[in-house]
C-alpha cells in the first residue's frame, strides 16, 4: 500500500484492503483522519512528518508546505501545531482544523524537497512568516536562519527583503521589513556557523 511517512489516501486503502476493513479501523481507532480523505495509523497520528504527508496528500499534488511549517522543517523553529500548506489557485482544499491553507501561484525553482515533501524555499518561507505569523516568532526564526548562515547572513537578509519587495500579496509586508531590519545575529554566533 503505498504510503508516504505513514499517511495515506483513505480510497487507495479502501480498494487495497475494502471500505469495511476501513471504516472499522477507523472505528477501532487503529487509523485516524485528520483530514477528508487521509488516514494515518493512530501511532503517528501526531507525528509532523506523518501529519505534513497527510495534509499533502489531501491537497493537490503541486502543493507545498509554507510558512511556519516550512520554517520548521528548515530547522529554524520548532514545528508548529497546525500544518500550513500553500495550494495553487483552483485547488478546493481550505483552511480547517489543524491545517492552514493559503492560495498561491507556486514556482517550482522555489521548492525544496526535504523528508521527501514538497517544502517552500526558505527565504520564502521566512518572507510568509513575517508577514502573516507573530512577531516575535517571526523574528525569532529568522535570528535563527540568519545565525545559521555565518558570513552568508547579510545575502540571506537581502534575499528575503528582495522577496518582500515581489510580494503580491501586501499585507504585512511594512511589518515584516520592519522585523527583516531589526534581526540581531550575535557576531560569534554567526563565526561560528561560518566556520561550520
């Protein structure tokens, strides 16, 4: 049965071992469905990498995890309670539950795949961030990213500001050039990571 970190389509389960054998797993709570259409085995019902594959797999196939999760799954923030994932225009999926959805045009050349999933870029995924998420998450993450840069740091904050600046949604982008200023990185910090 084809599976993705444990999480898979409840119609491929459904024709592999039979809608009845299905539904009283699920009745059983042997699998869980987080969302419409996706099952995980109870196990991994909390697990990100399972949850992040469910919610792609919910979504259209050229969807990407973004913002917050994204930033998370950079390593620059622990990962976050709901999954955010951003669709292309056309896809029906919304927001609901534990899964944040945004509509997007998605360029391929800013996709990374880590884990095996579609993932934002990570100057986007900041760039998401400060423009939508709490400020001092926001800034926290990218200290974090910029920290784990060393001598590349300064490019990476440039890069961002650059994305900011492209953004075709404007709200929040005041703020998030406000935060983009402000971010500190601690001089040995930075050395360090540039030593790495």
């Amino acid at each position: 049965m084809p599976t993705r970190h444990g999480a898979l389509l409840r119609g491929d389960a459904e024709r592999l071992l039979g809608v009845e054998h299905v539904a009283e797993a699920l009745r059983e709570g042997e699998w869980v469905q987080p969302w419409r259409g996706v099952l995980i085995p109870a196990p991994l019902a909390e697990e990100p990498l399972a949850r992040a594959a469910a919610a792609t797999l919910r979504a259209d196939q050229r969807s990407v995890l973004s913002g917050a999760t994204a930033v998370a799954f950079h390593g620059c923030a622990p990962i976050p309670d709901e999954v955010h994932l951003t669709v292309p225009y056309g896809c029906e999926l919304r927001t609901q539950a534990g899964l944040v959805v945004r509509q997007s045009w998605i360029r391929e050349a800013d996709v990374d795949v880590l884990d095996g999933l579609r993932v934002h870029a990570l100057d986007i995924a900041l760039a998401e961030l400060l423009c939508t998420g709490p400020e001092r998450r926001a800034l926290d993450c990218l200290e974090r990213a910029l920290a784990g840069l060393g001598d590349r740091a300064e490019r990476f904050r440039a890069l961002v500001g650059q994305r900011l600046a492209r953004r075709v949604d404007r709200r929040g982008t005041r703020r998030a050039l406000g935060l983009l200023e402000l971010a500190w990185v601690d001089p040995a910090l930075a050395a360090t990571a540039g030593d790495a």
